[in-house]
C-alpha cells in the first residue's frame, strides 16, 4: 500500500551518480598532474581536494536523504554500500594525487596512463549504471564491462610494479609504487561497486 501512495525517489539515484561523476573528475586531476610544471601542482591539487570536499558532501547527502525519503529505488543498506565504495575511490584518486606533487612522480608513465584511462571508463560506466539502478536496465552488460577493466587494471598494476622494480633501487621503487597503489586501490573499489550492483541485480530478478 505504501508503493501506491508514496512515489519512489529518484534523487537517491542522481547522488549516486554525481559521485561516480567525481571519481572521472578526480581521474582527470591525477592525469593532468602528470608531466605539470611546478607552478601549476598547486592549483590542480587544490582541484583534486575540491572534488574530494564535493564526494563526501554528495556522501552525506546519500545518507540523509535515504533516512528522510519514504519510499527508495534501492534499499537503503545498498544505497550505503554503494555510496561507500564510490567515496573511498574518489579518497584513493585523492592519495594518488598527492603523492604526485613530487616532481619525480609526475614522469610521464605509460603504465600510469593506462591505469588513469581504465578509471576513467569504469567511472563513466557507472555513472549511467547508478542512473539505470531503478529499472536494472543494461546492468548486467555493466557488470561484465566492469569485470574486464578490473581484469585490464590488475594486469596493469602488476606490470608497473615490476617496471619499477626493475628500472629503480628497492627504496626509490617501493616509494613509487606507493602512488601506483592507491591508483589501484581506486579501480578495486569501483570493482566492488560493480560487484554489488551485480549483487541487486540478481537479488531483484
């Protein structure tokens, strides 16, 4: 009886979104430090922290309107778990982004090209898969797409530590790869993302 007399709300949906659409951003931040000069690190950090401050307020703004609103596309319990993985891949592009202040971090790298590209696209995918949560539609080619960017991603990442393993001293190397890491931690996270839209999708159909 309640579906009948309280519409859902789909401004749970468009946060969701907005979130994912701050991780792209974020990306973009990361790419363009690399090969920055000097005088520009700090104008592109202080971007990389704008759209970190903008993540958590659309974070908290997920919490309070699934509290406030009756009737949700999602469960709320989803709605949390999703705004969680989304909000510590925008606090991984973040790290990443510091460590990239150094003028040795910002070397053109084409390994971290291609993870900063992977981002990218796992992003855009799941700023139209959090849109499409309401009627489950072309979720299931989301999950896959995303399965083969975490597949891409982790061939990537092993193939940067042992670039940099082999072409640098174990402490310089170690160093380096902290800042590959967090770029990996990110993509792990919009896997778990993908992995519990896929979870809705079978518990739905």
């Amino acid at each position: 009886m309640p579906l009948r007399i309280f519409p859902e709300d789909d401004r749970i949906l468009d946060l969701l979104a907005e979130m994912a659409g701050q991780v792209n951003e974020s990306a973009r931040c990361c790419s363009e430090l690399l090969g920055s000069d000097d005088d520009h690190v700090d104008q592109v950090l202080e971007e990389a922290r704008a759209v970190d401050a903008r993540t958590a307020d659309l974070y908290f703004s997920a919490m309070t309107t699934s509290r406030s609103s009756y009737v949700l596309p999602i469960p709320r319990s989803d709605v949390y778990v999703l705004s969680g993985w989304l909000a510590r891949a925008c606090e991984s592009l973040l790290l990443a982004a510091e460590a990239m202040a150094e003028p040795a971090m910002r070397r053109q790298s084409k390994h971290t090209t291609e993870q900063l590209n992977t981002i990218g696209r796992m992003a855009n995918l799941s700023v139209r898969a959090m849109h499409n949560l309401s009627d489950l539609e072309g979720l299931d080619e989301y999950w896959f797409d995303m399965f083969r960017l975490r597949k891409q991603a982790d061939r990537t990442f092993e193939l940067h530590r042992l670039d940099l393993l082999d072409k640098h001293k174990p402490a310089v190397a170690l160093k380096r790869t902290i800042m590959v890491e967090h770029l990996h931690n990110c993509t792990r996270a919009l896997s778990q993302l993908a992995t519990e839209v896929g979870r809705i999708v079978v518990a739905e159909t």
